[in-house]
C-alpha cells in the first residue's frame, strides 16, 4: 500500500512539473494570488495572535491556574486562534512531556479551528457581506467542536502534567514566540501558495471534468469559500479545513502521531455538524440569506477593524514594552531593542 502512495505521488509531482512547464502563466498567476491572499488574509489573521498564544504559553502564565487551567486555555485559544494554532500548542505541550502522542491525536479532533477573524471578518463579511451570516457561521464552527471536545476528553486532563521548568526571562519569550511565530505564517503561507497552483491547474480540467470544479473545494479553504455561493457548504468547509489545512496541520504536529483516516473522519463529522448547526441557527433566528457573488476578492481590509486583530496587537505593545523594560539596557536604541 505504501509503494502504492509512494508512485502515485511520484507520478502526480511529475504530472505537475510537465503542467507548470505547459501552462507556466497558470502558475505564475496563482501563485502570485497565493501571495496576495497570504499577505491580505493569512498572515494579519494569523501572524499576531500566533504571537500573543505562544507568549502566554511559554511565560508559564496559563499555569497559574492548575494543570485543569492550562489545559483548557489551550483548547479556549485552539478555538479562536485559526486552524494551526491548536496543533502548534498540542506539538509543544508533547515536545514538554505534558502530554503524549495519543492524547494529543484525541485533542486535534476538536481544538482545529478557523478563528472568528476569518469567519466572521473574511468569510462573514468580505465574501458573504453579512456579518449576521459570519456570527452563525462561527457559532455553528465553535459549536460543532464542543460537540466533539465532548465526547473525546476524557483522560487528557487525568495525565496532564504541569511543567516545573523555570520561566524564562520575559524578552527571550517574546524573541523566541515571534521568531515561532514567523516560522507558523511561513508553513501556512507556503501551503496556500502550492495549492493555489494546483487549484488553478483543475480548473483549467475542470472545463472538460466538471468534477474537478468541485474536488477543487477540498483544496483551500480561503479559495474554496470565495469560489462558494451555498452557505451551508461554505460552513461544511470550515469544518472540513481542506487539504492545505490538512498538511498546515501534520507539519506543525510533527511529535504527534496522527492517524490520517481518523483525522479525515472528523474532518468530515466536524463539518457535517457544522451544516447541521448553521441550518438550525438560521431558521432559529430567521435570517434572511444573502446573495453571494462567487467573483468577490477578498481584501486585507476586513481584517483591520476586527476585534482579535485589535486585541493581538494591543496585547503585543504591552509584551514589547514589558520586554524592553526587563531587560539590561546598553544605552543604545537599536541594541536595546534587538
């Protein structure tokens, strides 16, 4: 089974080079798509509260509140950080012995989320252009992943262990969290970037098979909701992550052990609850849908005014100013700052 994959990746790579030397404007054209929609979206979405999550994990603060306090402020962060913050938490708290490979796997079933920066912002009211239908969206994502924290945590908490390991000092944290942080965007930014290319090559395809059009959507999910005009697909997606979530995922989860059918099986469950939950709400709440234009492009803008963004940068001047305060000034400013 494993030659199996082994040649058919070999041979999908290969089919792709003899693409991107046919059509190399295809290429060139998504991928500079990928590098405006990381610059626009990924990165003001992700990059500072990737920064702030790892500062207040590494400080040693979420310890104050017992092994059960951190513990569920990495599930409350995973929650509302984006999809690859859960994993980037999970990976550090088994690289720390604070967790083991499989208890980890249980708790990626349920801490891989979009964060409400990019449901509510991006999706809700950049492509939707309602942040009524953003707000269900997020309820429904949030709501279908308690469901799932329901129904696997049950011993993470039992064999949780606190880390006896000494703070370090408040800059080191800072450099090292931003430094991670960067290294986070980059792994994202990479990914929807190669997918990009690949989408744009199937749907090129797709003019002859038109099933292509819909396997595209299973890609990336930035350009597979842009591309949606059904919302209760759109909240699937958000659930299901696609594939370059996916890989985002097991390359940031590199001390996990992750059982791929497992994952994709609550890949799905996640975004079937979703839908489920996302009808239910909007006939709850009788909200009127929207019509979606498939042709919108999606702009940094809907990210500037958003309340996480806003928070993440705030909670970074306090950090930076704290850091600068804590630690032996040279009298230079360029020194003392690096």
């Amino acid at each position: 089974m494993k030659k199996y994959f082994k040649f058919l990746g070999f041979g999908l790579v290969l089919f792709l080079i003899i693409l991107i030397m046919a059509e190399p404007e295809i290429c060139k054209n998504r991928a500079i798509s990928g590098i405006l929609l990381s610059g626009r979206v990924i990165i003001p979405s992700t990059f500072p509260f990737t920064v702030c999550v790892l500062y207040l994990l590494k400080s040693g603060f979420c310890g104050n509140f017992g092994k059960k306090g951190e513990l569920f402020s990495i599930i409350i962060l995973s929650f509302i950080g984006g999809y690859p913050i859960g994993a980037k938490l999970l990976n550090e708290q088994v690289k720390n012995n604070k967790l083991n490979s499989n208890q980890a796997e249980i708790m990626l079933r349920f801490c891989i989320n979009a964060g409400p920066a990019f449901i509510i912002g991006a999706v809700g009211n950049g492509i939707i252009g309602s942040v009524k239908i953003g707000y269900i969206l997020f309820a429904s994502h949030i709501l279908a992943s308690s469901i799932l924290f329901a129904f696997n945590f049950k011993t993470s908490l039992k064999t949780y262990k606190l880390s006896n390991k000494k703070a370090e000092n408040p800059a080191d944290i800072f450099v090292s969290s931003v430094s991670e942080a960067a290294n986070v965007s980059i792994n994202i930014c990479s990914f929807v970037i190669i997918f990009s290319v690949i989408s744009g090559y199937m749907d090129l395809f797709s003019q002859k098979f038109a099933f292509l059009k819909y396997l595209s959507l299973s890609l990336e999910i930035t350009n597979a909701v842009s591309n949606t005009q059904n919302i209760y697909l759109i909240s699937f997606l958000l659930g299901f992550a696609g594939i370059s979530v996916w890989c985002q995922i097991i390359s940031l989860a590199k001390e996990i052990k992750i059982n791929v059918y497992s994952f994709v099986f609550f890949r799905i469950l996640h975004g079937i609850l979703s839908l489920i939950f996302t009808f239910c709400l909007i006939k709850l709440f009788k909200i009127a849908l929207p019509c979606i234009s498939n042709s919108v492009d999606l702009s940094g803008k809907a990210f500037y005014s958003t309340p996480v963004l806003t928070l993440s940068l705030f909670i970074m001047t306090i950090i930076f100013i704290i850091s600068l305060f804590s630690k032996n000034c040279a009298g230079k400013l360029l020194d003392d700052v690096v």
